[in-house]
C-alpha cells in the first residue's frame, strides 16, 4: 500500500509525463479508448436513469382522493382574514413623531 507520505512530486510529475507522451504516440489508439470510455460511462448514466427507473415503477393504487371541503373553507378563511390585516395597515395613517 502506497501512503501519501511516501509519494514524491517528481515522481508523479514523471509518471503523468508518461502517460501524456504514449498517449501522444498513440494518438488513435489513445481517442479509441477514451471514446469507449465516455460511451461506457454514457451508458451506465442511461441504464441508472433510463432502464432502473422504468423496471422498478411501482404499481398505482386505486384509492380515489378525496377533496376534503371543510379543509379548503378553512385554508380560505385565514388566508381572507390574513388579507384584510393587510390591507388594514395598508391604509392605517401614523403620526409622525418628529413634528412638533
């Protein structure tokens, strides 16, 4: 096991050097090889988010919702109460405290 104390920045300063120049050598070899990678990788996003997805959907239940009206009545009531407060500060007037 490689420890990081022991990894020297010549080292892999060479070692990258390396790769880019066979890389360069291998121009064809090299794009070959990345494109099989980007398709691989292409691939595994699709099956993840594509084919996983569609093999796992789970079955829809029949239940019917719902509408619970006494809720909705209730949500309208604040939410026309809320209103009036602000329209009531909207048009309340203040003193102004630096007139004499």
């Amino acid at each position: 096991m490689i420890f990081p104390s022991q990894l020297k920045p010549n080292k892999i300063k060479e070692f990258l050097l390396k790769i880019c120049t066979l890389a360069a050598e291998r121009l064809f070899l090299s794009s070959l090889v990345l494109m099989f990678i980007s398709l691989l990788f292409g691939l595994a996003i699709f099956y993840k988010y594509n084919i996983l997805p569609q093999k796992l959907e789970p079955e829809l239940e029949t239940e019917v919702i719902k509408f619970q009206e006494d809720i909705y009545q209730k949500i309208l009531e604040t939410w026309e109460s809320r209103g009036e407060k602000f329209e009531e500060a909207r048009t309340k007037e203040y003193t102004d405290p630096f007139k004499p």
